[in-house]
C-alpha cells in the first residue's frame, strides 16, 4: 500500500511539473529580460479589422467603430476543416489599431514589429504611407521616433493586407495552381518593444550589413572538455552625443545560475553604429544533441554608468556538426544515427496559418514525441516560436526560402528571392536547431547563377566554422558540384561526394486527377484505410533506412494534414490531421524510437 501510495504521489508531482511548464517565446530574435531597459509589450491585442477593400481606410480619422474587433494571430476568414481548393478569401484586408504611446516611454525608442503578415502588407501610420513589405513569411518593423511621435502621442496604425495571387515576388505561384495555402492576415504576433536611445541593434529588420547587426552567436573548438561560444553585438547610439556605454554579457547554465561576466566599456559616437566582441571559454560544456537539447543563456544589458538601457536573453546550444561526404554525418565528434522527420506547413484546422505560439511549441512536442529528430519547414520560413520550440526539444531544421515550381525571369523576382535567403539567415541564425539552409526554390528551375548566388549569400552571411550549409536537389543546375549536402535517394549514394538527404519521402500519387495513393488517408476513413497507410510507409522506411552513411535521412511528406490550394481536397498523407489527432501511421513512426532511448523533455521509452 505505501508503495502504491509513492507512486502515486511521484505521478501527480510529475504530472504538476509538466503541467506548470510554461514554454517561453522569443521577440525579435531575443528572449525579454527583467531589468534589461528593454521593454516588450503585447500588440496583439484590439485590431479593428475588415476583410475586403475599403476607400479613404488609411486614414487617422476613419470610422472603424462598426468594424469587427479582433485579435492576432489572425486568419481574414475561418474556414472549414476540408476547405481546400482555394475556397479560402483572397484580396485586401484592412486592419486598424488606436493607441497611446505611454508617457512613461519617455526618452525610448519605440518599435513596431510584425513578425509576418501574408502577402503585401502595406502599413500607414497616422494617415502616412510608411511602408510596402512582399512576402508573408518573414518581419519587418517600424520606429515610431523616426515619423515624429513622441511619448504621450495618440495614435492609428492601418496595415492592409493582400494575399492575392501575384507573380512579383516569391512564392508567386497563383494559388490555385499551389500545394498549400495563402491564408492570409496578420497571422503571427505583433509587438511593441521600446528602448533606450543606446541599443542593440535588429540585423532583419533593421540594419543590413552583411553577417552583422544585431546579436551574432557563434562557437568553435568544441570537444567534450572544452568550448568557445562568441558573442558578437552591435549597439547604435541614436542621441545627439558620443555616449560612454558598458555592454554587459552574462553566460548562465540553463537553469540561470551565472558561470561568468563579461564587461565591455565602448564609446559610440551619435548617430553612430558600433561592433563588440566577446568570448567564454567553457569547460566541460554541456553538448546538445536531439536526446539531450541542454541550453545555455547568454544574457546582455547594455547600461550607462548604472541604467540599464537595453538588453535581452539568447539560448545558446553547444553543438559540433560534421558532414563527412561518405562517411556521412558526425555530431559532438561521434558518428549520428540517420536523421528521421517529417515535412512541415504552418496550417491548421479553420485558422490557417493563424497558430498562437502555444500551438507551435505542441506540434514540435508531437512531432519529437513521435520519434521526429528533423523537420524541414516548407516550403518557408516559419514562425520564431516553433524555431524556438525545436532548439529546447532536440529537433534538427531544414529552413528554405519561400518558394514553390515557379520561377519569374523578371530581375526583381531574383532580387526578392535572395534578400529573403538573406533575411531568413539573418533572422535564423543564433537558433541551435538550424541545420541546413535550402536557399533555392523548392522543385523549380532556375538558372545556375541564381543557385551560385544563394550559395554564397550562405556563406556570406555565417562565416563562422559550424555554420548549416546549404542544401538543394542534386540535379538542379549548380548544385552537386557546389553544395555542402544534397537532396535525393538511397540508390544515390557513391554517385556524389556529398552527404545525401531525401527531403521528401513517403509521396507519388497514383493518378494525378484524384491526388490518392496508399499514403493519403483522412483519419474519418476509419481503421481499414489507417492501417493501409502505416503499411505502406513501414515498408517506405525499411527500404530506405538501414544504416547507410552517407545517406543521413529524409523527411516524410507530411507531419499533418493540411489545405491545399489546386486541388478540392486536402493533403491526407500526415501522420496527424488538422487537428492533430494521430493516425496509425504516427505510432508506426514512433514504435521505430529505440526503446533505451531518453529524453529530458518528452515521452521516451518502449511503446509498450
């Protein structure tokens, strides 16, 4: 009976521990910190929104009285559970929001950011056109200093969004011709981050030198004993003077307690942008891997004498990644079992794309549960919370620039495409789980010059030993004689000299009109069909991992069911539906985990 008891007691303790487990989320690239002179505030909250085009809606003293109030994340249209099809809104969408900019925000500089908004957003700020932004995949922000609003000011900020088909700028395939869905809206989070006139500054949307800006981590001489994490920062002084600053620098274990303090003393001249590098020499570092995503924290304050004028939090994993061609792929200097995952959409039943953060940190919990140790993010960048989510759960990331079987000669559809390879990297490339970059456009031709350029933005923009390389299909132009890792099959290896992946696997129709095979079942089909599809994807994975070196792993095609744009029916080959509820298929993926496999954050062990 006591033992009974014991047991008891242990479940319910373990159960309130994971239950009180409250995932954090970064902004803007860095995790908020107490008493760093950076304050973040939620802006998600009171939009007036209205789907469709209205005349005159820019305007400061519009009458949105009558329009729906809502908040972001937020999709311009709920649609059914099967709406696929383009049967989703696409067009203009106007959304407003009314504020005051707290007087006590006195002597900051106060940011808006968006972290996407899908298609062309076109932001006006008091009546003002500020700006026009192409692509729904990646931020862009604006200072309100810059157009002359000071502490106190009332305010309107108008964002029209357009999700409609166009051709200008990436993906630009029309939807109706398109794998997955332009949902639409403002669809990630919004947030107002004010500092001081000293601060460190945004390499996305912000400044745009090349592997500078903003917070830049980078490690090398990584072993067992020992490791060196660099910490490369730029602060902008904004004030009318050279100001006297120290940057602060703290490295922390992971449960926050301090293994050592850096200060750095600099002078900046006004107007002026300043670079501060810095390095710890660890001892004994604690390695990530997928079983055991051990993090870091590197906190920085940037302060004047005393006052803390800006600052923030990274989680830095510490993690050596070799890909030795034949001998295949190395990690903390030990040959890596095959990476197994799945393929991604940022789509969910009725919201779209419109996930909270919440949702994003349970679907990579899902995912790893499921045995899951990489994930490629198609066929875009996706949102920080999941990046987020992936570095604390051990999940490896393929991350490719948006784009999907279509290509515009028109030189500006170039330029649009590398300057988002550009801010993806930029954006991206402090998070542990970043494996590869795919920087080209997804089962597309494209000239050699264009995959030659993209290549070396990769390279360009991490010149650091470890940095991800860049990925893409061996057969397209440029591509096995220049990339570090290369897409394609099983029967490819000894044809290359490179580390091989399948990106997608699992996937070829029957016949093109119905869009069926074995692999494509809707959980509502019921257990016959469900047991049809883990069949046929267990014999997939026997046939295609057993061992091979240079063949590293692939990703099943697809972790969930989601919508479609050129075809009425949504893709039915995930292992969850839209609501993420499990087919057979998840289970089969699972039972494949090694049953002396651990895990400090998710499920582990034999399945029964």
């Amino acid at each position: 009976m006591r033992k009974i008891f014991s047991i008891l007691v242990f479940s319910l303790v373990a159960l309130s521990t994971l239950w009180a487990y409250q995932p954090k989320h970064s902004v803007a690239g860095m995790f908020p910190l107490e008493e760093s002179g950076r304050d973040v505030y939620n802006f998600n909250l009171g939009w007036h929104y209205y789907r469709g085009d209205v005349p005159a809606a820019q305007t400061k003293d519009f009458d949105d009285t009558s329009w729906e109030v809502v908040s972001v994340p937020h999709t311009v249209q709920l649609i059914p559970a099967e709406g696929s099809g383009s049967r989703n809104y696409q067009g203009k969408a106007w959304y407003r929001k009314h504020f005051v900019v707290d007087p006590a925000l006195q002597g900051k500089r106060v940011q808006i950011y968006f972290e996407a908004v899908m298609g062309k957003a076109t932001l006006y700020l008091n009546g003002d056109s500020i700006l026009q932004h192409f692509g729904g995949y990646l931020p862009f922000a604006i200072c309100l200093n810059d157009y002359g609003v000071k502490a106190g000011d009332t305010c309107v900020i108008a964002l029209c969004a357009d999700n409609s088909n166009d051709k200008t700028y990436p993906p630009g395939k029309p939807q109706y011709t398109l794998d997955f869905t332009y949902h639409g809206g403002i669809y990630r989070d919004v947030w107002m981050i004010a500092k001081g006139e000293q601060y460190i500054t945004d390499a996305v949307v912000e400044r745009h030198e090349v592997a500078g800006g903003g917070v830049f981590l980078h490690y090398d001489n990584i072993s067992s004993d020992k490791a060196s994490i660099y910490v490369d920062t730029e602060i902008a002084n904004k004030a009318s003077k050279q100001a006297s600053l120290t940057l602060e620098t703290t490295l922390c274990d992971k449960e926050g307690k301090i293994i050592k303090t850096l200060r750095s003393p600099l002078k900046v001249s006004a107007g002026a942008y300043q670079r501060v590098s810095q390095s710890f020499q660890v001892k004994n570092p604690h390695l990530w891997s997928p079983d055991d995503p051990y993090l870091y924290q590197v906190k920085m304050v940037l302060k004047q004498g005393k006052k803390a004028l800006d600052g923030g939090m990274l989680r830095a994993g510490i993690r050596k990644v070799e890909f030795k061609g034949k001998d295949g792929f190395y990690l903390n200097g030990k040959p890596y079992k095959q990476l197994i995952g799945v393929n991604r959409h940022q789509d969910f039943a009725y919201v779209g794309n419109a996930l909270p953060n919440s949702q994003h940190w349970r679907d990579a919990k899902i995912l790893r549960e499921g045995g899951c140790t990489i994930v490629r993010s198609a066929h875009y960048p996706q949102d920080p919370a999941w990046m987020d989510a992936c570095d604390e759960l051990g999940i490896f990331m393929i991350v490719p620039t948006p784009g999907w079987q279509y290509w515009n000669k028109a030189p500006q559809f170039k330029d649009y495409v590398l300057d988002d390879v550009t801010q993806m990297i930029r954006r991206d490339r402090n998070h542990t789980s970043v494996l590869l970059w795919e920087p080209i456009l997804n089962e597309t031709r494209f000239p050699e010059d264009f995959s030659l350029q993209a290549l070396q933005i990769t390279k360009d923009e991490f010149p650091y030993p470890g940095a991800p390389l860049a990925v893409a299909d061996m057969h397209s132009a440029g591509v096995s004689e220049h990339y570090g890792v290369v897409y394609g099959w099983p029967t490819d290896t000894g044809k290359v000299e490179q580390c091989i992946f399948t990106r997608e696997f699992g996937e070829m129709v029957d016949d093109w009109y119905a869009q069926n095979n074995n692999n494509r079942v809707s959980r509502s089909w019921g257990e016959g069909p469900m047991r049809v599809q883990a069949m046929s994807l267990a014999n997939s994975y026997g046939e295609m991992f057993y061992g091979q070196k240079q063949f590293i792993g692939g990703a099943q095609w697809h972790a969930f069911d989601h919508q479609r744009g050129y075809h009425p029916d949504p893709y039915w080959g995930g292992q969850c539906d839209a609501f993420r509820q499990q087919k057979y298929v998840y289970q089969m993926f699972k039972s494949q985990v090694s049953a002396d496999a651990t895990h400090p954050m998710v499920e582990t062990g034999p399945m029964v």
